[in-house]
C-alpha cells in the first residue's frame, strides 16, 4: 500500500507523511542540535541508486524503526507519523478538516445484500420445500408467508402503479421494488448498451510504447551465447523421436475419411410392422370453397327477389339449392356473426365420422410418356433437303407460280406484268407473256387433256394457251375453245366473255373473262372444267364461280360472311372451302348449304390447302401459326405450329407424298412430315423436317408462293427477290 493511502489507528487520514529524520524530529529525539556526522543514512548523498528509494519508502507502514548507533540493537525506537510544523502552527485548517472517517463507510463489495444465510446454493433445492435453507446456527430458515392468490395477484397487477418493476428474489422469498436507477440500467442492457452512463468505449488510444520515440533503448544486454549454439536438448529430442519412428514406435496419422456418414433410417424397416390405420388412412375431403353468394357484398344477380325470398323460404331444407339467403353489406365490420356456425361444423363432423370414403387409386405417369414419340427425320425421307435450281428473269416480286400435270413445265406470274413458262428440269425459259397489269395469281389447268393456263390480271381473268409439249394437246385444247355454241337466249351474266384476236391470240391469249372489280385469285377445280375467282370487294359478289365448257359464270352465295380470303375446291366430292379472315366455311354445292363452319384461332388466315384425301385441311396466317384441321375429328384445331417468326403467304400439299409446306416472309420454307392414315381412330402424324432457305427478304416480304412438284419430291418457291427456287 502506498503512503497516500494509509490509515492511522487513531487519527484521521494523513496524505503527505514527513520524512522520519528531519532536523525538528531529531532534536525533539535526542535533545540535541543535529550533528550532521552522527550517521550516514540521515541525508541523501545522490550516490544511492533511485530505483531502491521508491521501495525504501513503501517498506513503511504505520511505524518506523531506527536504530540509533550509540545504542545496542535491542534498544529499537519506534517514531510514530507527525505532522508537519506548518500543520501544527494552523488551527483554522484543523477546524475546517473533516470529522473522522468511519472505516467502512466507502467500502464497497460486489456481492449484493444478502440478508440471509443459507449461501450461494441452487434455490430450486427448497422449491417444493417450506423453507429456504439454513443460518449459520444450522437452523431453517422459513419462506415468508405469501396468502395471495391469483385474484389477488390479478388485482394487484391491475391496480399497483409499481407491479411492473417488482420482483420476486428467490432468496429471500421477499418482492423487491426496483429503483428508477436500476430499472435504466435493466432497459440499457436489454438495448444491448453499456451499463454505466459515463463509460466511454470509444476512448482515445495512446500507445504507451511507440507514442514516444526514445534515445536510448530500454533494454541494452548482450545476446546470450546460448541463442546462437544449437540447443543439446532439442537434439536429444530429435533422436528420440528418429529413433522411435525406425522402431515403429510413432506411427503417422491415418487420412480421415471425408466421406459423410450418412444411412437410410428406413432402409431395414419392416412393411407389415406398419399399424393397420396408418396402411388404410384416408384423407377426408375438404370442404367446398365459398362462392360469389357467400360474400357480405355479392354481385346483384345472387340477390334473392321478394318472390324468390317466399319461394325459398316455402321449399323443404333438402330441396334448396343453398342453405342460406344471401345478403349484403356495406362494409365487413358490419357483417354479424354467422347463425348457422355451430349446426354446419356438427353437420361437418357427422360426415367426417360416419360417412364412408372411397380411396381413389392415382396413376403415376411419367410426363416424357404423354409427350409423343416422333420418329427421326431422316426415316421420314424423300423429302427437299437442299436448293437445286434457281429461276432468272423476272424484274419485280414473284407473287405466284404453278406447276403442269406432268411436272415438265412451270409458270410464274410476276408483278413485272409477265406471265413466263419454264422447263423443270433445265431452268430455261420457253416463253413469256407481257399483260397489261401485275399478275395476282396463276393457275395450271390440273386436267391433263388441256394445257391451259389462267392468270389474274387487274380486274380481268386471261386464258392462255402456252403451246408447250404435245402438239396434239395444244391444237385439242384450242379446238375445245373454238368448239363452243352460243345459246339461243342470252343468259344475263355478271361478267363478260371476250375472245382474244390478232397478236394477243398469236402471242398464247385465248379468252378474257372481265369482271366488275379487280380479281385477287384464281383456281381450278379438279376435273378443269370449273375454276373459281376471288373479289376483293365487300358487296355479295366476292366469290364467282365459271365454267369453261359452257362460258357460263355464277355466284352462288346470296350474301357473303366477311372478307373473303381464298377459295378452293375439294379434290373428290362436290364440297367448296371459303376462307374469311378467321374463319373456315365447308359449302356443299350439290346441297346448297353450309356443311361445316372451321374455327381458325388465327387473327388473319391468309392461304388454306387440302389434303388429296380431302379429309385435313392446313390454314396460314399472318400471325405466323399454321392450324391443321381433321375435319372429321372436330371443327377446332387438331394442331397447330408456330414455326415462322413472320407471316405466312402460302401453304401447300404434295400430291403423292406425305408432305406439306408453308412460306414465310422470314424468307424461309419449311417442309413437314404430314401423314394421314385410313384407321380414323389414329391420328395424323405431323413432323416438320426440314428449314430450306434461300430468298432474300425485299420490301419485308420474303416467300410469296409455294407449290409442290406433282410426282417428286420436290418444292418450288417464289419470292419478293424476283427468283424462283427448286428444292431437292
């Protein structure tokens, strides 16, 4: 302890202690001056080393010892502490001091007031006890008596402003109020704050080590020798330890096994140890979700009528279609409670345990199996697979082209106003027609027996003649359009039959057939003698059919559905297809009526194609999907491909072969697999095969045309690049 601190037996605290040998202390000792050579300790002579006086001088405690050299050691005299001469020569500092200082008044302890004795024991020891230890005498130290009961512990709780901070000290069995003080200190640490207020965490540091930079180092002593001579004993223990790994003594670790031990709780479970109840366990079904009627505000159509009200009311419980009368409120806090609560849960409960449940056996089907099994492409073929040859000559957009019976021939309408015939197999031209417009659409008579070509020209349909092949069948055909009489009465018709003269009949043009507006398509019906038109005109006379032979034309709809788009005929049985834009009518002709009405799904069907078997129809839009119809299956899509990213403008079948087509102004043809098989209960089997590119997009139109070869594999295409392209 230092001397700052240290407490006389009978008096107060002394701060400065005086020097035990000073020249007054001295004299009043000895009784005589001080002599200066009487000993050698009583001055400080500077030669002493100062780490020793610091120690010297908290050796002494309440007393000191000295030793006077004239006197024998046993003769010791004890000099008490005195005050200074400037304290004793001050009475008015002695008044204003303090009174004694009681010896344990700033004593302080960490342990709390403990005001009994039975010791830092686990209370939980006595819990069920009546007391809660002993005293130090060994006797029991009983719980207080504590006669509330929850009532009373109820009220207490509602009524005392100073239950919250009241707590119950299990060692003293007593309720102890807390203090504002403690109370802040209890919220502090809750916060996970400090518990003093004046605590500071974020101090400034001072480094006491490196803040000052010294002369001198602390510590100046030489290396010992033995830090830089190899150590003898960690050489003895090297050997030991070479010497027990030779003898295999130490052993080195085995590798840990990284692999996790982890094992099937139930992989030796035994089936049949399973309870009977829990194998049988059916699920209860679950209630119905509530309905639009059972809202607190329904739609006006739930709302019973007055009528209904009495009606309802009138009918037996069982018959009512709902068990309540539906009604409504403003808001849903002024909804009241439900009546029928309680009698629909006992109603709940008695299905749940005396009604009989059905377990229903789920079939587990992997989802690969519903997807169906398409076979490969390249067991799929003949199919077009690579561009064979390209056709030249046409200075405008391609819009249509057309093949011969015998594939031999091909011809091609142009917005250049030329109609060209080509040879398939060459790619030579043979002969071109200029006409007086852009040519819309281009048929080939499919009737062997007539080389006749029927082209679209402004508001006119032209006939020509291309003089190609047999020569036999090119005078029959002009024969056959020479050979016609006239009737007697003159039939009133909506178009007019003209014959083409001079240079237009040597040029190849054999007879024009003008209509009132502008003709949008032409096509033949199977056997040649028909071929219909299309009108791009809103009124009742969109759709006209004509008829070679007689030169008789006539429209067979009164009035017509929407905008027509194309026009086909069915290949075997009298049945006529109108296409609007979005939808498909089947007309029969020989009944006169509407057969079927096709729901397309398409915003805008923009070409249709037949099977040769009649029974499937393909329809392309312009918002890129191609719809397949099994008319015999239903009126909706059978399938439907969005394989384009832009529009299609034509779709076709192959004659013989089970494919389809469909062209896209993606400049792009894709070829399918379409088989229809004579069992109606199997589906058809479509499967797109191949992507043929070749055109190049112009004026955001790509693919215009598409037409199969009628006896090979193969597939033409015209574009908006002026080309024609073949596909092998």
């Amino acid at each position: 302890m230092k001397r700052g601190s240290k407490r006389e037996s009978g008096g107060p605290l002394t701060e400065e202690p005086e020097p035990l040998f000073s020249e007054e202390n001295r004299s009043l000792q000895d009784g005589n001056p001080l002599d200066e050579s009487d000993s050698e300790e009583s001055q400080y002579s500077g030669l002493e080393d100062s780490g020793t006086d610091s120690s010297d001088d908290e050796e002494d405690h309440s007393s000191e010892e000295v030793q006077d050299p004239g006197k024998s050691p046993k003769e010791i005299i004890k000099v008490p502490h005195r005050t200074s001469k400037s304290q004793a020569d001050s009475p008015a500092d002695e008044e204003d001091q303090p009174n004694e200082i009681k010896e344990y008044e700033n004593d302080s302890s960490d342990e709390e007031d403990i005001r009994n004795t039975v010791g830092n024991i686990p209370m939980e020891w006595y819990k069920d006890l009546p007391h809660i230890g002993y005293d130090l005498d060994g006797r029991k130290i009983f719980k207080p008596l504590r006669s509330k009961d929850q009532l009373e512990e109820f009220l207490d709780k509602m009524e005392n402003p100073d239950y919250w901070r009241t707590v119950h000290d299990k060692k003293t069995g007593q309720d102890i109020k807390l203090t504002d003080e403690q109370v802040d200190l209890v919220e502090r640490l809750q916060k996970g704050q400090f518990g003093d207020l004046n605590y500071d965490p974020y101090q400034p540091a001072i480094d006491f080590f490196t803040h000052e930079t010294m002369i001198h180092p602390v510590t100046n002593r030489p290396a010992d020798k033995r830090s830089f001579i190899p150590s003898l004993i960690e050489k003895e223990k090297v050997s030991k330890l070479v010497h027990a790994i030779k003898m295999g003594w130490i052993q080195p670790r085995k590798p840990r096994d990284d692999a996790p031990t982890y094992y099937d709780l139930w992989a030796k479970e035994d089936p049949n140890a399973i309870l009977g109840r829990h194998k049988m366990h059916v699920p209860a079904p679950k209630l119905p979700l509530p309905g639009h009627e059972q809202s607190y505000n329904p739609p006006p159509e739930y709302l019973m009528s007055e009528e209904e009200r009495l009606a309802w009311e009138q009918q037996d419980p069982e018959d009512r279609k709902l068990p309540f009368l539906p009604q409504r409120f403003n808001c849903l806090r002024a909804v009241p409670g439900y009546a029928r609560f309680i009698h629909e849960r006992f109603e709940r409960c008695l299905d749940l345990y005396l009604c009989p449940r059905q377990r229903k056996m789920r079939v587990n089907v992997d989802p690969e199996d519903l997807i169906p099994k398409l076979p490969k492409p390249r067991d799929l073929q003949p199919f077009p697979t690579i561009q064979s040859m390209i056709y030249k000559g046409h200075k405008d957009l391609v819009r249509c082209i057309s093949v011969s019976p015998s594939g031999q021939w091909l011809v091609s309408g142009s917005d250049d106003c030329s109609v060209r015939f080509w040879e398939v197999s060459t790619g030579r031209c043979m002969k071109s027609v200029v006409l007086e417009g852009a040519v819309k659409s281009i048929s080939w008579n499919p009737n062997p027996v007539l080389v006749l070509v029927a082209a679209c020209v402004d508001r006119s349909v032209v006939l020509i003649n291309p003089g190609l092949g047999d020569r036999l069948l090119c005078s029959a055909t002009d024969q056959h359009i020479s050979g016609y009489q006239p009737p007697e009465e003159e039939v009133q018709q909506p178009v007019t039959w003209e014959e083409a003269e001079g240079s237009e009949y040597s040029s190849g043009l054999r007879l024009w057939i003008k209509h009132q507006k502008e003709v949008k398509q032409v096509t033949f019906h199977a056997r040649g003698d028909y071929f219909a038109v299309v009108l791009p005109d809103n009124g009742n006379s969109q759709v006209l059919i004509h008829q070679l032979s007689r030169r008789r034309s006539q429209n067979p709809f009164r009035k017509n559905k929407g905008q027509v788009q194309k026009v086909l005929f069915h290949p075997t049985r009298p049945f006529f297809f109108v296409a609007t834009q979005r939808y498909v009518r089947v007309y029969n002709l020989l009944k006169q009526e509407l057969t079927k009405k096709l729901l397309t799904n398409c915003k805008w069907v923009s070409s249709i194609a037949v099977h040769p078997a009649g029974d499937n129809l393909i329809c392309g839009s312009y918002d890129s999907k191609l719809a397949w119809f099994d008319m015999d299956l239903s009126t909706k899509p059978y399938k439907v491909l969005r394989h384009h990213k832009k529009a299609l403008r034509a779709v076709s079948f192959h004659k013989s072969y089970p494919l389809f087509a469909s062209g896209s102004d993606d400049a792009s043809v894709i070829v399918c697999h379409g088989m229809v098989y004579n069992d109606l209960l199997q589906n058809p089997l479509i499967v797109p095969v191949k992507v043929l590119r070749g055109h190049a997009i112009h004026r955001d139109l790509g693919v215009l045309d598409v037409m199969f070869h009628p006896t090979q594999p193969w597939v033409f295409s015209s574009g908006a690049d002026g080309t024609i392209r073949l596909f092998t």
